[in-house]
C-alpha cells in the first residue's frame, strides 16, 4: 500500500560562512599598501513557506536532507565573498513543525507564512574589516561560522472549513468533485483516498473549503485500514459532515450503525466533541438506497441531526448541500473569537545579563572552568586556532567581555583549564591570565611595527588618544559580530 505521507523527518542544515580574508595590498614601490582582505558571505538559511499549490509532504519524504549554500570566502583587493542563497523549502497550509521531543517550534497557517528552520553561519570578517589604528595591519581573519544543522518532524494538518467523514467508497471524493472544482481520484474500491483531498466551495457570498479524509472502518482507532493517523486533518475543521453509503453491498452495514462506528473512532481520537456535524445519505440515485434513505431518516433526525440526501453521481441534492454547509461554515466563522493567527514559537535563549556563565565542572573526566555563552561560543568559532594572532584577538574579545575576571573571582589559576562552548564541543585550554589586561597590552596585539613612522611627541599623545577611543569603539563594534 502507498504510504500516507503527512508527518515527515526533515534535516536540515544552513549554508556556512565564508571565512573572512587575511590580504595585503601590493603595489609596486608599495610593499605594504595596509590589509585588504574582505569578509566572507553569510550562509544561507533554510526556510519553510506555505506555498498553497502543495499540498503533501511527500516530496520531503522522497529526499529528507536539505542543504542551502554556503558563503563565499573573502578576497584581497577588499572583495566580499558573496552570500549563500537562501534555501525555500515550499510546505502545504497548515503544517507544524516540531523538534524530535514533540514542541511545537512553528504552526505554518496562510501563504506565504514562513519560518527559519535553520540559520545561515555569519561570515568571517576580513583582516580589513579588524584593522584600526591600533592593530594595523592584523595577520589574520575570523574564520565563517558553521550554519545549523536541525532536525525538525514536519506534520500536516489541513486547513478547511469542512471535512468529510465515513466509510471507505461512501463518496466522499466523489462528493467534492461535484461540488468544487477539485478533481481527486474516484473509485470503487476502499482506501483510494491517501491523502486529504480540497476543494473550494461557493454558497452565496461564503466561500469555504472542503476535505475529505481516508476511509475509516472500525478499529481504526487500533490501526485498522489506515487508523487514525490522518483524522489530524480533521482537528482544524470547523464542520464534521458524515456521509453515509444508502447502497453499500456489505450486508452488515447500514447508515445508521456505520454512523456510530465512525462516531466511536471520532470519540477515540478525542477533540472533535464540539464540531457541528450533519449527515449526509449518499447514493440516493440508488433505488434501494433512496429507500434505506428514507428509512433511516427519522432515527437520524431524532438523534438531532440535520439529514440531506444527495447523489454525487445523478447530481441530486447539492444545491441543498452547498448552503447548508455555507450557513454552518458562517455561523461557525462568526462564533470564532477571530481568525487565528500564525503562531510561531520562539524560544528565547537562556543566557544571564553578563552574556556568559562560568561553571565549575568536569571535562572528559578532567575538571575544567566551563564558559557558557553565545558571544563566547560564537567567537571560539571564529578563531582560527592556527593563527597566534587570532587566538591572541579571541583572547582580548574574551577579556573585555569580563571572561577573565569571572575566571579569577571563580577562584581559576594559572595552568587551570578552561572550556568554551557546548558539552562535548568545547575548545578547551590552559588558561594563562593577562596580568597586564587592559588597552596597554591589547593595543601591541596586531601591531606592524614597519608601520609606526616618526612622529613629534604631542602628535604621539594625540595619537594615543585616539587609539583609545577608536579601541573603545572597535570593541562596541565588533562585539555584534
Ligand atoms: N451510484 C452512486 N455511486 C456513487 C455515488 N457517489 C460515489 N459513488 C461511487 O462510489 C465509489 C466510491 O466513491 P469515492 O468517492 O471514491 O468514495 P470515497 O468515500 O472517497 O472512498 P475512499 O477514498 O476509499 O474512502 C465510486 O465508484 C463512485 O463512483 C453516488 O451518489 N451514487
Ligand atoms: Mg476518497
């Protein structure tokens, strides 16, 4: 059998930085024309948009890994690596998306609603973009930061104003095809409907849709035929219509007892109690079946529902239908606090007013000084470890930060060591404290000596002036990158 795709595993992964350039301008008779390394690209994301001409999850079953493209490094000569595109991944109306525990991370209802399932790498900013007066001619460039990697479970629950409930090859496909413009598969043998079926309806002035569901029998609720898996596609409904089969062949059924079996499964799923339902008796075109029509009529009237006999084959009774279910749908839309709106959860991230955490704990069975946080973490990214002058640059971002004397107060000592970054992917190192910390000893990090000329010494006070005040600036700078 052809499997019912409306919940699928999708993994994803974002397009990664570039890294930034480290670059020289050359020219001739001027060796040393400054740095001019540009920055790398960002990532691309991956994002989900409703696109209401799709309407299964299939195509992400078929192909479940998803990859947007990666920035471009930076180049010399100050040329930006270019951006990674964006990845759109279209989702039909009315998909969840939920991490593997099961929350919910987003309710995509309407088109065009999108969400970011996976956030592009920022890329590394070139050897340019580091330069400053006090660090010339910086030796290095941070490195473009990975993109996520998220594994997300995609569900599709069908947005419509109406469902169609009941037996297999009751009619309900047949019945939207006659009464939209929807042209799903049609036959007379059970279980042709595999995926919800829409359809739009006319009726005066309200314009609602239509679903239908597979085919329930009994014991669905057990996994019987298709189970229940697919009544999801109901939750979002408005109106329940039952339709029944007045012309079933199986001699043990009859519209009423297939009534209360389908009601059973529904009472099993559990969240439908308070849907406005009627019943439909189907195949009225039917000799016997207009018969058995008239028969089980009163019982059903008296349970209090409202009946409509209809043939989707001889075209009988639609009109009927159309606005019946119209003033239901409106009366339904007007009971409705008001449309709801899309939601997207966001689930901000812990992080304490300081921007990180010292903790005192244990690292592959050595105990360490664990530093949480997403600066932190971000910067350990973009080091290039390989680069003394780049681990010297995280060094100073760390220490301005206030990593340092977090360390020292947490009672750290030299030689101790230090993680940066989630559980088992942290950077770990012997912390060795910058007894000198501060703008003095920061301002010799990057510094090309070849550069420094003569200069009176009221020129050099101004100058250092304006070292501090740019390193000041630098740092309020880059601290968003
Ligand atoms: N005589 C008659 N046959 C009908 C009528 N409506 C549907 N049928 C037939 O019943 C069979 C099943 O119709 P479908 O519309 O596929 O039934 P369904 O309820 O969608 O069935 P599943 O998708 O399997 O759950 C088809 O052969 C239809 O032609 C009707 O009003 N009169
Ligand atoms: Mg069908």
């Amino acid at each position: 059998m052809t499997t019912f795709v409306d919940r699928v595993e999708l993994h994803v992964a974002a397009g990664n930085g570039g890294h930034g350039c480290a670059s020289v301008h050359r020219e001739k008779f001027k060796p040393l024309g400054g740095p001019d390394g540009g920055n790398g690209g960002r990532g691309g994301d991956v994002i989900l948009t409703v696109d209401q001409s799709v309407t299964t999850l299939l195509d992400y079953h078929h192909s479940p890994h998803r990859k947007a493209t990666n920035g471009k490094p930076g180049e010399g000569g100050n040329r930006s690596g270019k951006d990674g595109q964006d990845l759109v991944l279209p989702v039909p109306d009315g998909t969840v998306v939920l991490d593997k525990a099961g929350n919910v991370l987003a309710d995509l209802v309407g088109h065009g609603t999108s969400y970011v399932a996976a956030q592009g790498g920022r890329g590394g900013l070139g050897n340019a973009a580091l330069a400053s007066a006090r660090r010339k001619a910086p030796g290095f460039a941070l490195l473009g930061e990975p993109g996520d990697l998220q594994d997300v479970v995609l569900e599709l629950k069908t947005v419509a104003d109406v469902a169609l409930v009941g037996y297999p090859s009751a009619g309900k496909s047949s019945l939207i095809s006659v009464l939209s413009a929807a042209k799903p598969k049609i036959a007379d043998y059970p279980f042709t409907t595999l995926v919800p079926n829409l359809g739009v309806v006319t009726a005066g002035s309200t314009v609602y849709t239509i679903a239908d569901v597979p085919g329930l029998i009994p014991g669905a609720s057990q996994g019987k035929g298709l189970g229940l898996e697919f009544l999801r596609h109901v939750e979002r409904c408005s109106v329940l219509v039952h339709v029944l089969d007045t012309a079933t062949l199986e001699s043990e059924r009859d519209p009423l007892s297939d009534l209360d079996i389908i009601e059973e499964e529904l009472r099993q799923y559990g969240g439908l109690d308070n849907r406005p339902r009627i019943v439909v008796l189907n195949k009225v075109d039917v000799p016997d079946g207009k018969d058995l029509a008239e028969m089980v009529r009163p019982d059903l009237e008296a349970r209090g529902y409202r009946v409509l006999e209809v043939s989707a084959v001889a075209h009988i009774g639609l009109k009927e239908l159309t606005y019946a279910l119209g003033d239901i749908v409106a009366k339904a839309r007007a009971a409705k606090p008001k449309e709801e709106a899309t939601r997207i959860v966001i689930r901000p991230k812990a992080v304490d007013d300081a921007g990180f955490t010292v903790a005192r704990e244990e690292f592959e069975g050595e105990p360490v000084f664990r530093v949480r946080g997403e600066k932190p973490e971000r910067w350990v990214r973009q080091t290039d470890f390989n680069n003394d002058e780049a681990v010297g640059y995280l060094a100073d971002r760390l220490n301005r930060l206030g990593v340092e004397d977090r360390l020292m107060k947490e009672g750290a000592r030299s030689g101790d060591a230090v993680a940066i970054g989630p559980e088992d992917n942290a950077v770990v190192f012997d912390w060795e404290p910058s007894v000198t910390a501060g703008a003095e000893m920061l301002g010799r990090r990057g510094e090309d000596h070849r550069f420094e000329e003569q200069r009176p010494a009221t020129q050099r006070r101004r100058d250092k002036q304006a070292e501090r005040d740019e390193a000041e600036r630098e740092f309020n700078d880059f601290e968003a990158f």
